[in-house]
C-alpha cells in the first residue's frame, strides 16, 4: 500500500525496543514509507524532520530519542544491505 510501510517491514520496525505504532505512524507522516528510504538517513536528518512535523523538538534534543533513530536506521540500513 502506498504512503505505509509494508507489514514486514512494519514489524521489523515494531521489534526495534521502544518503537511502538505512534512512531511507525510518525515515520509515514514524515513522508518515509519503507525501510530504503529510511536507511539513507543519518540521525540528525531523521531527528530534525520527526521535530518538524510533530512540532515537537525533543527529538533533536532527547538523548533517547536520538539512541532510538540510531537503531531504526541500522536496522534500515541491515535490511537493505541484506536485500
């Protein structure tokens, strides 16, 4: 389905610890819809545009949250090394 994340990549992402369905649903609304287009993020890219459309800037600042985009992303970038 355009605009969402496979279901096997939906679950990949789901098994990342601390990754529930508000961020997926963040991820589509940021316009990212797969785990391609994920991987060629670095962290402070995917930080500023998750604190720009949820007007939110803890991600930019939030230690956690930036130890958590580093995890979505090598997990991103493993899958697609792996395809």
């Amino acid at each position: 389905m355009p605009g969402r994340f496979s279901a096997p990549e939906h679950a990949l992402l789901r098994s990342v610890p601390g990754v529930g369905e508000g961020l997926v649903l963040r991820l589509e609304r940021c316009g990212i819809h797969s785990l391609a287009e994920l991987a060629r993020f670095d962290t402070v890219a995917l930080t500023a545009r998750l604190a720009l459309a949820n007007c939110s800037h803890c991600w930019e600042t939030s230690p956690k949250a930036r130890r958590l985009a580093n995890a979505i992303i090598g997990l991103a970038q493993r899958h697609a090394a792996a395809t």
